[in-house]
C-alpha cells in the first residue's frame, strides 16, 4: 500500500486574471531533489474566465 504523506493539496491559480481554476497534488520529496527547495510549479493550463491558455502558478491557498 503507497504512502499518502509525500504528496500535498496545491491550487493552481491564472497569472492573468488571478483566478483560482485547478486544483491539484504535488509530491514533496522529487520537487525538492529536481529543483529548488521554494520554487512554486508553473503549468499552462486553460482559463475559463480568460478564455485562452495561460500560466498558472501554484498557490498553497485553497478557496
């Protein structure tokens, strides 16, 4: 049985209008090896408010 401890909850929010549209997980321990530890995941995603393929960033606030 896999451990749920590695991952955690991130929203991904529109660099754009700065709307909140994705929500998703992230695993801690292969974000912290790969890049650097405060480095916040950055994901072209499509935006309903914006109506067009933008740059979300991760926000640890969830509404």
């Amino acid at each position: 049985m896999a451990k749920k401890g590695a991952r955690e909850i991130v929203a991904l929010v529109c660099s754009v209008c700065k709307s909140q549209n994705y929500i998703t997980e992230r695993n801690k321990v292969n974000l912290q090896v790969k890049a650097k530890k405060g480095e916040k995941l950055i994901v072209k995603k499509y935006c309903k408010t914006c109506k067009k393929h933008t740059e979300h960033k991760e926000s640890s606030k969830l509404k």
